[in-house]
C-alpha cells in the first residue's frame, strides 16, 4: 500500500477479485541463494537459531510484535507496509545479522501486533516503531521502511532523536511534495469495504511487473487477506490529505530510498524538501525488491546503511 498520492491513483485504476486462505510461508524461490525463508511455526519470518521474538506495547496500549537478530554498532530496525507483516523482511534479518543489529516489528492491526486502536494514523505506527526502539534500547538506527512504512519512519525519526542516524524507504517516498487527496482515500476505503478481496487482489497485482513473482505475488495476497477488513478502511481513510512533504522536512536525519521502477522516483524535486536526498532505482523491480532480488538488494542496502552511519558519527 501507497501512500503516495500519484502511484495510490494508479494502483486504483487497475483490476479485481480473488481469495485465497492465508499462510505465513515465503516462496522459497523467492529467497535466491539459500536465504532464509519463513516457517509455518515462526510468522516472524526469520528462520534462524539466534531470532529472538519478542513484545512490548506503543504509546495507546496497542501489543506490538517484533523479531530482534544480529549484532553490531549499527542497527536496522525494518518497518512493514500496508496489508504486510514483518515476515516481509526474512531474507534481510537471515543475511545480515553478522553486521547488524536488527529488529523488525508487526505495526498495530497487522501480523502479530494488537488491533485495539481508536484512531488509525501515520503518527500512530510511528508510535509502534518508537516503541520497539526503546524496548530494545536500539542505538545509531537506520529506520528502514516499505511503502506505508517510509512515511512511518519519516514521523518516527524526529521522535528517535538520538537514536537515529537516518531514513531508507524501500519502494516508497517516490514523490516528496505530495498530499494524498481526500476523495483517493474516501474510495479506497470504500473499496476495501465493499468487496474486501477483490480489493486486496486489485492491490496485489499491481504492485508487481506483470506476469513477475506469481509466487510471490499469491503470497502477499495470502498475507493482506489476513487483515481485517474495518481496519484497512480506517487506515485508509486516516491518509485523507497526508503531507508528505512535511514528514520530509521534518525528519531531522538524511533521507535515502531503494526503490523499484514501477514508478518514477523525483530525485530532484525531493531534494528541495531534502537536499541530500539520494535513491537507487533497482531496474525492472517491483514493489518488493526485498523479496523479489533479496541478494542485490542486500548489497544495497548495507552500503546505504553504512554511508548513513558514518555521516551520522555511529556512537
């Protein structure tokens, strides 16, 4: 799920229905060169002797999930998107745990986390990632999100002042100056509402290249029927006129993305809002690029990682 206004309107105009029971194991195709996948007992998705699971509860009393693994000066805490789970980042906390501290979370209303909130919001996960911050006293984090979940830790990472050292959005944070137009989140509540499969596969499809990840693709919808459908709506209504541009300017941290190309990515006009934003296009990716080239996108990712925590003077 967007929260980008421009690629929300084109997820809207594609396709419709289907329904299929959820479960919790990746495609083990997806997960090239033996990278680890989820097992059916560990919806962590970490499959790994030195996983830890764990718990803690936000700021509102929401249970909040999370997975802790790795070691190291430099901590990636992983943030989820919309309709997805923290298992979307296996291949990620079973590669890399020789170089980093990391941690991923279910946000409130997805995986394993509570679904008692009043109000849905950005502001509200982000409280969900501070939350596990500071329950696993993580220092010098690169706060590292998926779609929904860059906007996520663009708000979370003032509130981590002193922990974090910067933000990386994966297929996301494609168009800084936008504001999600209210009548874009009016329908997509409606839709989810409406016909709550049909919507979730419309969704589903057109965050992959077509006829890419079959696999895969009946995966993710697997795990975005596992919502509950009200929730989704309220998510999607609390996006009504969402500044982005705001979050940007208030990070407080550099800005970096790793993003697919199912969508341009305004490196120069985001640098206006952030002027040292920098993005890797993965050529040929779609949404997930984690999941889809989980080795390439590894090697990204922990330089981007690395380069942030020296300009951010790891502690």
């Amino acid at each position: 799920m967007f929260v980008d206004a421009e690629a929300s309107t084109s997820i809207s105009s594609r396709c419709h229905a289907n329904s299929l029971a959820p479960e919790s194991r990746i495609p083990t195709r997806t997960l090239a060169r033996r990278e680890a996948y989820a097992s059916d007992e560990d919806t962590s998705g970490a499959n790994m002797n030195t996983a830890q699971n764990g718990r803690t509860t936000s700021a509102d009393g929401v249970d909040i999930a999370y997975t802790e693994t790795g070691s190291g000066p430099i901590s990636l805490l992983f943030i989820h998107g919309g309709l997805a789970s923290r298992a979307f980042w296996a291949p990620q906390l079973a590669a890399l745990g020789g170089t980093f501290r990391m941690a991923a979370l279910d946000l409130a209303g997805h995986g394993d986390s509570g679904r008692n909130r009043d109000h849905w919001s950005i502001a509200a996960f982000a409280g969900d990632v501070c939350a596990a911050a500071e329950a696993l006293d993580l220092r010098n984090v690169v706060l590292i999100g998926n779609s929904l979940g860059g906007p996520v830790a663009l708000e979370a990472a003032p509130r981590l002042a002193g922990r974090s050292v910067g933000v990386v959005g994966i297929d996301t944070l494609h168009a800084a100056g936008q504001v999600f137009p209210p009548e874009e989140a009016r329908a997509r509540a409606a839709a989810f509402r409406d016909d709550f499969p049909g919507a979730c596969a419309e969704m589903c499809r057109a965050l992959f290249h077509p006829g890419e990840h079959l696999e895969l693709q009946a995966w993710a919808l697997r795990t975005m029927l596992t919502m509950d459908r009200e929730v989704v709506a309220r998510i999607m209504e609390s996006l009504s006129g969402y500044d982005l541009g705001a979050a940007f300017r208030n990070a407080g941290v550099p800005i970096r993305a790793i993003n697919g190309d199912l969508w341009p990515t305004e490196i120069e006009a985001n640098r206006t809002l952030s002027p040292g934003f920098e993005a890797v296009i993965m050529r040929g990716a779609g949404h997930y690029p984690m999941l889809e080239r989980p080795h390439e996108f590894n090697e990204i990712l922990a330089g981007v990682a690395n380069r942030l925590a020296v300009d951010g003077a790891v502690r």
